[in-house]
C-alpha cells in the first residue's frame, strides 16, 4: 500500500511537470519584456529620487527654500520674456512719443538712438535672438532677403564673436532696458542749458512752502477779475458858467 501511495505521488508530481502552460496574456507579455522592465525600473529610479527630494527638503529647509527661489525666479523671467513684436511696438510708441515734441526740445540722445533703431527697422536689419531667459536685438549688415552676394555666402557671414558689438538691446522680465533708459527725460534738451552758469544748470526740488505758495496763486488766477471804480471818477463834473 506504501509503495502504491509513492507510485502515485511519483506519478501526480510527473504530469504536473510535463503539462503544458496555460495561455498568457498580453500584458503580462508586455511587463515580462526588455521594454517593460526598463519602464519599472526607470519608475522605481523616479520614486527613489522623489523620495530623497521630499527627505532632502524636511532636512534642510533653508536650501530647500533657495532652490525653489530660483526654480520661480527663471519661471517668471521665461514666461515675461518679451518677443520681436514687443520690441517694435515699443519702439514705435518711443518713436510717436518724440513726434510730438518740438525738434528743439528733443533729447539728442534719445532722438538719436530712436531714429538709428528705425532705420535698422525700415531697412530689414533687425534681429532677434531668444537665450531662454532673456532676448537679444542685434543688428546685421544685409535685410534677409537680399539676393547680394555677399549676403548670401556663408564664408563672407558676420562670424559670432562679433555679435556682443552688434547688440542695441536686451529684453528682459518684460522690458527692453537699453531703450527705456535712453527715453529718460527725452523731453529735456540738455543743449539748452550748457551755456548757462553752473548754479542755473542743476535745479533742486522745492520745499513744502514753495509747493503750498505755487498752488495758491494757481488757484488764485482762476478768480474772475474785480475793477474797483473810485468815487471821485464816477462823480459828475459841474461845469461853471
């Protein structure tokens, strides 16, 4: 009896080695395959990385705390980038700006620089380089659609090394910094004022009594005007006989 209860056990266990394998479906196929491995293990990278991120900043907050200053800080700066188009409708408003001013109450440097960027405008000279953070406008020699020559050939091309000397502005959080900076006080020709005295050049700004004086007669010249008639003109003149 022994013996047949062994022959049997002997036998169960050999049929279940020999039998074949149920059907497998595919998406055990695919998470058994090269590709599906390398995709848990990259997720299982990511994880641990996450992880160690979240342990690294409740250890240390201060770092923590700059980074993330940082990470904002270029978010804002990629996102307020300013673009071409910015620059030429900024450059158009500086420009309607001098043409209602008087040609001899312009700033010189202001007027100057405006008038050369819309000639590189008019002319098709004007390019626009993206850094990611910031934009760079730069000039060239030839318009993009010149069939010359020397602006088709690529050995005659103005190499990058010289692109820091053609740079006229740099766009950066939203504003074009060398074009505002020379519209300050691009209403004030300072040509006016070299020839007179050193004292008269430099003003200082006025005190609270100056300020509280000039509004008063400001006020004051809005009044209609009174016209007192003396007694002695408005008598009659007797004439004798």
């Amino acid at each position: 009896m022994a013996s047949f209860r062994a022959a049997r056990r002997m036998f169960c266990s050999t049929a279940q080695t020999g039998a074949t394998p149920g059907p497998v479906s595919r998406w055990k196929k695919l998470i058994n395959s090269k590709a599906g491995m390398w995709c848990r293990s990259l997720l299982s990278d990511y994880r641990e990385a996450c992880r160690e991120m979240v342990v690294g900043a409740w250890e240390r907050p201060l770092k923590t705390s700059v980074y993330g200053t940082l990470l904002g800080g270029a978010w804002i700066c990629f996102r307020t980038k300013p673009d071409r188009s910015s620059f030429e409708a900024a450059l158009l408003e500086r420009s309607n700006q001098l043409g209602l001013l008087s040609p001899w109450i312009r700033n010189a440097a202001s007027d100057g620089h405006v008038q050369s960027l819309m000639k590189l405008r008019n002319e098709g000279r004007l390019r626009c380089a993206s850094l990611g953070l910031l934009c760079l406008i730069y000039r060239v020699d030839f318009d993009k659609d010149a069939a010359l020559y020397e602006a088709r050939c690529s050995t005659l091309s103005t190499p990058w090394r010289e692109l820091p000397r053609r740079v006229l502005d740099v766009g950066f959080t939203g504003c074009w910094w060398i074009l505002d900076s020379k519209m300050k006080d691009y209403d004030v020709n300072e040509e006016e004022f070299k020839f007179l005295p050193a004292y008269m050049q430099e003003t200082s700004p006025p005190s609270a009594v100056e300020v509280e004086t000039n509004e008063r007669l400001h006020k004051a010249s809005w009044l209609p005007l009174t016209v007192e008639e003396d007694e002695e003109e408005t008598k009659p003149v007797k004439m004798k006989k």
